[in-house]
C-alpha cells in the first residue's frame, strides 16, 4: 500500500515533536509537510525546532521547510498539537479544505458531531464524521491525557457492571505540561496540588467517550466524576488513584479478568499502534510505577495494579498511563490508524 | 523552672536525631541520656550515629556516651523513637520503671490505656493515664505522620457538623520512611504508589483520636475512612487530597473559618513547640506545597487549601504537614510539653 | 541610628525577592520603594509579584506601589537586581541622580572605576568610587554567584603563598538561572553541561577582585583561571571541584589554617549579615554537600572540603556557597552594610 | 552457529541483572546457569531476585534455578557482576576449574597477566591471557564505568598526539552504586562530592589500559591523572568534565576528526554489541547530556562535546557514556563477543 501522506501543524511544540518520533518509520504514513507559527516559518525543521526528544530528529525529516498553518500543505491528513490557543479555527480551516484534521487539542472534543475518540473504547463514534459540515474534510479528537488513562480501565467494568461513581485523584507528568513547562524551582522535591483547566475535564470527557451513539448523536454516560490532579516530579507516566462504584456487584476476579480481555477496534484491525494488550494487570503490591511500566507495549497500553475494596465507594485501584504517548501523540495516530483501515483517508 | 531531665530511645535513627535537633535549646527540657543499640552502646553520639539533619550536632550532646535502651537512664522523660520491631517491649519497661514514656511508634497507639494525642484535638485523652498499670511511669503515644496531618483539620469540622466519611489520597515524603529508607533508583522520576501498613494506620487512628474520652475508656468515632497512599520525590511534607461528606450542611466559609478559628490546649497554655495558629487555610488554588508551607510555624501547623465541592462526598480539599515535625517529633515533644505543664512529670 | 530608606530596582525578578526577603527586618536599612517593568507599575507589590520564596511576603512590603525604574524614588541607596539586558543605563540614570547604587548585575563590572567588591577580599577597592564622575551618587557591584565562592577561598591564600593557576569545574544550582528558569524537564534526571556566559566571568572577574588598589586603579592579579560550568539537580548552592597552583610552598595544614583564621573588614565591623567565620573547613570525606552546609550562617559562609594534593597542579578541594545568598543578594547587602559603617550613605 | 552457554555470577545484583537482560536475546550466548550468594540459591531465578530493570524478566530465565557461586555450572563463560568483597577468590576458583570468566569486578584488572580490555582501545592486551597460569580457564575484566568514558575518548588522542597530563571531574549517576544504593534522602536537591574508591581507580586503569603489550607484559602509559568524583541525581549516564594536555600540537579539527573516525576490533569484526560508531562529537553547546544521549547506540557509545582551549593544559572537553552498559554490563559482554570471534572460547 502506498503511504498516505500527512502533515503536521504545532510542529515544534512538545506534541509536535512527538508526533515525528512516532510517525518517522510509519507503516502508513509519510510526513510530507511541517507547519507551524511565522517564527518558525521558512526556516528548515532542524533549525526552527528547540528538539529535546531523546532519540534524534529523523535524517528526512530535518531538512523539511516550515510553512504557516494554512490549508494548502501536500498530504491528505493533518495531526494537530497545536495551542488550544489557535487550534480551533486553524483546525477548522483545514477540515473545510477537505483535510481529515487528527486532534490532539482540546478545543473541537465537545463539539456534537466530532468524536472523541479512544479506538479500543468507542470506535462506534466515527459515525458521527458524516454529520459534520466541512465537505470531504473533518475533524476527530482524543481525549485530554489523565482521561484516556481514566476512560480505557472503566470501559470493560461499565460494560458488564454498570459505573455510577468515579473518584480520581492525579500525580501527572512533567510532560503533559508541555516545554519548557513547568519550572524545576516549582517541583524538585515538591508537589503542586492543582493543574489549570485538568479536572473539569477529566469530570465530563469520559461522559462524552463512554456515552453511546445513537442517530448522529452522543447520549452521553450518566456517572458521576470528581477529579482532584497534582503535579509530581516525574518526566512520563500519569499515576492515579481511583475509586469506583459499580451497579451490579462485582467481584475482584471479575474485573481483573475483564480488564486482562479487553480488546478492541485497533487489535481485531492489527493496527501498526495498537498495543496487544491494551490494559495489563499487575499483582505486586507497589506496581504500576511510571519508571517501571509506563513503555509497556512502546507506551500504549495502560497498566493498573492494587484493585481492593474502597470502604466508600466500592473499589479502588491504581492505574498507570504515558501520557505524551498513550495519552496525546500515540492517541492521535491510533486515530489515524484506524481512519486509514476503514478507507476513511487517503 | 528548673529543666526536666530527658532520655532518647533509638537516639540514632531519623526519629531520634529529629528529636535532638528540636531540644537541644529546649525551655522545658535537657537531654541528659541517650539510648540505641548495642553496635552504638559504649560510643559518643557523634561517633555512633550518622548525622544527616541539616543543622550541625548539638555541642553538648555530641560526646554523651550512648548506652543500651534499659531503664536505668538519668531522666524522668523518654523519647521514643525506636522502630516497631523493638519498641512494645522496651517502652513497656521504662513505663513499669517509673518513666514517662513518649512514644512516636505505633506499637502501644491501641492500647485501650493508652492516649493517641494531639494536644490541639484531645488532650483530655490524658486521663486515660489512670488507667495504666504501670505505677507512677507510663505510656503516651502520638498518631503516624498522615495521620496527624489528617486529624487537625477534620476536628474542628467534626465538632461543628459532624464527619461521616473521608476519603483521603496521599503523596508522602521521603523522610517518612526513615534512613537510608528509599532508594534513589526507585524515587527519582518515579512515584511508589504503595506504603506498607500505612493506608489501615489512616483508616483506624483516626477513630480513637477523634473519640470521646469517657468514664476511662475511649468511645471510638464512627467514620467511614478509606485511605490511598503514595510515596513521591518530596524530601519533607505530606500532601493529602481529601473529600469529606458531612452529617450536617456546612457552606465553604463555616468550613474555613471554623479551621481558621481552631486552637486548643498548647496554644492556651502558650506551650513552647506549640504553632501560634494549628491551621492556615491559603487562598491560592495552587497551595498548599510542601515546599512552601512545610515549615511555617517551625514545621508545627498544618496549611490547607482548594476547598471546593465535591461531586461525590460534600467537600474536597488539600492538606500539607510536615511529616517529621508536626507528624513525629515535634508531635511527641508537644504531647510532653503538655504533661509538664499539667505537673504530670517532673 | 535612624534607617536608611532604600528602593530595590527589579523588585519582582527572583534576585529582587531575595532582596526583600534578606532586608525586611534589617538594622540598617528600611525598604520604602519598589520598581519593575512597566507591566507591574502602578500595582500593589503583592499584586504584581509572582512570589516564590519559602516564607511569605513581609507585611509592610506587600501594599507598596510599585514604580518603574526612574530615579526619582524616595531613598538613597537602590539595590539592583536587574537583568543585565537593561541593568545598564537604569543603574547609571540612578547614579548620576545622586543614588548609592548596589548592584548585582554584571553590567558595570568591569568599568574601571567601578568596585566588584567582595568586603572581605577587598574592601579597599572601595576607594574607587572617588573617582566615579556621577557626583554624590556611584555605582559598586558584587561578583557572579560561581565566582565570589571561589574567590574567598582563594584571597587568603594568594595572600599567603601566592596563586599561579586555577581550574575549577561548577555543578551549579538552579535558582542561579533565576525564574522559571531551567525547565524540569531539562533537569530532572540529567546534568547540562553548560551554561551560557559563565565561564568566562569565573575566568576574568577573580582577576579583578583580587587585584590590588593602586593610585586610583586596580591592578589585576596575575591569575591564570580556566572554568567549566554544569547545571545539576539542585535547588540551592553552588559547588566547585578546584585544583591550584601555588607560587610558594604550603602544606595542607597551613592552608586549612589560613582558611579558618580567614576574616576581613565585616567581621571587624561586625556588620550585620556578615558571617562570624567566612569560611568553614570540613574533615569529613563526603563533604560540604549542597544541602547540608549551604545555610551555614544564614547562607553567608563558604564551605570548603577535600583538601588533598593534586598530581597536575598543588592542591585540589572542594567549595559550596549559597548562590542567592552569598553570592547574590546577600553579597549586594553585605556591600551596602559596610558602606554604611563607613558613612558613605545615609 | 550453536549458541556458547553462559553463566551469570551475582545474577540477584545489578550488574547481573542487567547482564541479563542484555544477554537474554544474544546471537552468541545463551545464559543456562545463574549463580548468587547461599540466601538466593535453591530459589528459581525470579523468586530470588529484586528485579528492577525496565524491562521484564525474560521468560526463559525467570524459572531458572539459582545455584550457589560454584564451578560446576553447566556453562564455558562466566560473566561475573560480583561484590569486590567475594569476586577475587571465586573468578579464581572458576578460571581453575576451566571457564573463561568475564569479569565486571576490581579485584584482577591489575593482575600483571589479566588483561583491563576495552575491545576498542587495546584488544592485543588479550594476549595476556597465555601468560596465565589457570589453564584453560583465564579472566579478563573490563575497567571501571568511569574509567571506560574516559579511556575511550583519549585513544585516538594519544595515538596521533600523545597525552601528557589529564584532569577531570566527573558528575556519576546512581546506578553506578548500584542497588538500593544511594538514599534519596541523600541526593535529591543535593550533589555528594565523594565516590569511595573511585579516584584511585581513575588516575590508574587508564595507564594499563593505554600501554603497550610488549613480549607477554603491558608497559603501562606514562600519563599524569588527576580525578575528582562527585555523585549527582541521575539515574544512569556518567559526564565528565576533561582537560588534557599533549605531546604534539594538534588543531581542534585534527582532534574532532580523530574522534570520528576512531574505530577498532569491535566494529571491525562486527560484533553485535559493538557500536557503529564508538564515539559520537556534538556541536551543540550544551551537549552531551545523560538524559539525551546515554542510550546512543544502545549505550555502547561514547559522546562528546565542547572541545575548546584549556588556559592551562591544552585542551577542554565534556564525555558522557552509559556507566551499566558501556561501563559495565554491555563492557563485559563485548569482551565476551571478541574472545567468542578469535574462537578463545567454545
């Protein structure tokens, strides 16, 4: 199959970079063309980039020049990390120029014809596409980062058991800040007990990618999420601590066991992101830790450990995802990835 | 007043050089004796112990021979800070010896004889005292260092609308778990979500520390507590994301003023470790973090802030304690400071 | 003695809330102004600061108007703080108006009439100012932060037995790149073994400040310096591997000797923040560490180690300084102090 | 080819595990036996062990069972990853007993007939081997992980210019201590400028290393070292600071290039460990970093950066290499893989 080309818009920025570590030896896709802001414009990628990836810029991707955000780039999909400063109507722009616009920002996720997208969890949601208005063009989204960590371990459980109650508390990565993020005099041997904007929507989007579709609309979950996020010195790997209450009784065999098989769209499909298994359990006391689990499966798949009974709700337990992989770039491209397999691009 | 002799059991360990960096200009007190284990028996203090507190060993304390932990030390008072595998037995000895014993480990903290004091919270736990058999020694012990962070603020809201349940997070420092304690290799961009025995200390102290003192016995609180608790890249300060559901309504200002207004005995009788307030509340929503508010009032209050709704239980918010002073040594000195001052020793 | 009203320039930068946080309950001096960029003009100081220091703004600071940087603030003495892309002209504006100028900035350095001042290396320097053209008002600067901890323990020294040749290699603190700074996520887990412009400061500024007053000038020493600067993971402190090259003999207990007996005009004059001892030799193999000695008198004592012979050069050992105290704000109060025992303000 | 069996000795420790997990896919070797102290033997290999590595323990090892550290392993290499306090006497007792052993340990790299081999650097130093007395069984060891950094880049220097006199200071990671290793307690916010042993070891490897195999001795080199060792907070990646001084002029360019170019046994028989490149010159400014490029070339390679004018000696430099790979683990196994092509061993 001849590759389908793509673009990157927010090129630069820390989503940006990620996207071409992860898309330089795709399967699928070629990257073709770079945008990002008038500073950056005109320049060769190597030069406009501040690159702090730890695996160098990709030889053919380096000598690429920069071009604005506007939609007359060479390639028939756009991956956005934009600011949601601007990636609202740029990404717009796009989608009426007929692009298929991949999101990893925030601004377009409730709108009611854009689906927000985990594949392994809501694939269904691509129906919505033929309601938008932008012609051959469109838009999908991912969820923020802490909630796709969230959203893929309460799947199966509101699946068999029903879930009416979600308690969450964060300790988030560094990277989710973005570069250069968050200062080192604010977090070496500190904590920050509040990220802006973070728990509001880790409280309604799992709404949004847990509801069902019906007739060109999202009926959106019915449960109730309280979210408390902290900052911690840590470079990759949301932690959270959750607690849950099911409708129907549960027993702890039952939900590890659905957890271990859950599978879905982007493993039946094999695609190239795809972890094989998307959740991993761990039985040890003191796992998932980000250093040690947070690259399972090349940072896709989300792992959860500690399952116990909660005293108030009826269970807790801890989980454990990447979040500039599993959580934003990776996310992306799983997207695309299973656009690509339904012959909705290129 | 002529100063009261005192003695430190295990005074080479974290807790026990804790304790002679907070006395060694003691008003009260006059460390005369100091104990620890046979490897240190025989030796001057600063050739037996490995000194890691960031102020220099006291003068006069640094050539003190270290002796055995029995009960023949020159001393009304004994610290302990001696681990749990030791402790029961050896704060049992000094008490049947005739000294009062003060104890920050958690072997006696059930002892239905034995007070679990705060002295801001319950000091009329003292009367339990009577109760021991010990003859004219006897044991009080303080609460763990989450525990302690957790108790103050959830005092004055129980006594003013009554507590149901907590669900309580934690991120805890690293010198809770003493010296060496963790490995750097495990800590360093990383998060632990696992502290042995810590979660079921949270979910029970509590009860006895906010119970009612009656006819000699200890009427446990009913609360519903469930506790998760991590270990973080913090050196000092234990942060805690709470949610409280109440027994009667309470608005987010009678919440905060009755923490504001909150003081007890030390601060009544002026004691000298005493915090001039027990609670600061901050208004910031990016406070409290350890490393800013970890030392106010000399590490004794604990700071409190993002006091908010929450969706499941009533309200959430954020508390910040200085585990080693206000959750450990500084909590065990203030329960002595207590005794003195009520002609109890000395 | 009445106190002298003082203003700082750059009052919200990091160097500035130093500033404010060292004077606030100061013998001598009395902050009665406030200036920064035009963006916080007009505002509260606690208004228009993002403060981060580790105890709260000083009441009687926080309600202060700030100004921009024109002279025609109330007080006699301004301590700059400003960054070097502006520090210039500002500084030379408030001289030229008549003002004691203490500054911290590296703008005037290196003008010939222009003291670097280390009080205790050289407060004869001080003689400098005659020769100033501003008037009543004058400009005196204190060194880098790397280079004043190296410099004090080199005087005694070259006074001694003469220096031929330093080699010094930095791992420097992160608060010396002021806020935000360096990222968490260049920092955390890694080491940069650069930082821009620094070296050549450690490799000329010493030069100066030990160079003798001759007839209206300073004479440089003759000094051959070769720097290598790193940033690590610290919060506070500055420590520095150096090896030298004598001109005379010396045995290692002549200078331990000459370091603990080293003192100069603060000490004399008992000025306020100067440290009873500048410097403080340690036995122990494994120090001075970052956090364990960079408070020693307040942070205005240097602390050295490892003193051990080097095969390429004489002698190798091992410095730490306090960056924002010793070498920084405190260094520029220490310098206003002794200009005030001498009447040269106020 | 038939896969060589190998035996790993202190498999528990870190350096064993890591010989395990480089081993576990290898094209020559395949571990049969593992080896510990008396309290892991009995255990299979994933009851006994502490494993931290990021990686999962291989399937195929994880049921092995552990045997004490005696020669009757069904195996013709060991790898030893042993403590200095046991390694000497056993890597005897196994070389008597006919194994070839690859050791990671101090205690035989001064043996006059025990090669200090990097393959790159002095793989004629093999011929030592027949001057052994055990035999067919032998030792080899590899240096030092700070020692490998350095010895690397100087090669090619004192081949084509000759080196007179090196100084430097290293910044060396946590791993380098192994396990549990340095508390955090220690080391976050903090630098320990102190390495027990590990100057000596710096100032002397480098002369074996770099002399001359002459008629079944080496002439050690005659170069004037000059070391000082710090700890800091990285996990894993040792920089040091350089300055050398030559025997000939040679231009910055000339040095570059030899860097470049440098290349030996290793890359000239392909062997699967071997880096492509054994060193890799960057021009950045602020490179190397441990955190960007420890893992080049799966952590086999050296890179360096910052080549400028030293003021006193000729030349300054700033080396990075991955201490348990390059300076460890991958060390011996790259040792291991030329005695395997010379068909010394199998």
């Amino acid at each position: 199959m001849e590759k389908i080309k793509v673009g990157i818009l927010g090129a630069t920025g820390s989503v940006g970079q990620k996207f071409i570590q992860l898309l330089s030896e795709h399967p699928y896709f070629e990257i073709t063309s770079l945008a990002a802001s008038e500073r950056s414009a005109g320049k060769t990628y190597k030069d406009a980039v501040n690159w702090f990836m730890q695996t160098p810029i990709p030889e053919k991707i380096s000598n690429i020049i920069v071009s604005t955000c506007v939609p007359n780039m060479d390639c028939k999909i756009v991956f956005s990390g934009l600011d949601a400063g601007v990636a609202g109507e740029i990404e717009e722009d796009f989608a009426k120029a007929g692009y298929a616009v991949i999101s990893n920002s925030k601004n377009h996720r409730f709108d009611p014809d854009v689906p927000l997208m985990i594949p392994e969890v809501n694939s269904e949601h691509l129906e919505l596409i033929k309601e938008q208005k932008y012609g051959k063009g469109f838009i999908i989204t991912n969820p923020n980062c802490s909630t796709i960590g969230l959203s893929i371990p309460l799947k199966p459980i509101d699946d068999l058991f029903g879930i009416e109650t979600v308690s969450v508390v964060t300790m988030q990565a560094l990277s989710g800040a973005g570069y250069p993020g968050v200062s080192s005099l604010d977090i070496i041997d500190n904590v920050v007990p509040f990220i802006g904007g973070e728990e509001i929507k880790m409280e309604t989007e799992p709404l949004k990618i847990l509801g069902k579709y019906n007739n060109g609309k999202i009926e959106e979950a019915k449960i109730n999420i309280s979210a408390q996020c902290n900052r911690v010195a840590v470079i990759d790997g949301h932690l959270e601590c959750v607690s849950v209450k099911l409708k129907k009784e549960a027993t702890e065999d039952q939900i590890i066991e659905c957890w271990k098989n859950f599978s879905g769209e982007p493993q039946k499909l094999n695609l190239p992101t795809a972890p094989k298994f998307p959740i991993h359990y761990f039985e040890q006391d003191n796992l998932p830790q980000p250093k040690l689990q947070r690259n399972i499966d090349k940072g896709m798949a989300v792992s959860i450990g500690r399952l116990r009974k909660c005293s108030i709700l009826d269970y807790k337990f801890v989980i454990l995802s990447h979040n500039t992989i599993r959580g934003a770039a990776g996310a992306a491209i799983l997207n695309a990835e299973l656009l690509a397999q339904k012959g909705l691009v290129g």
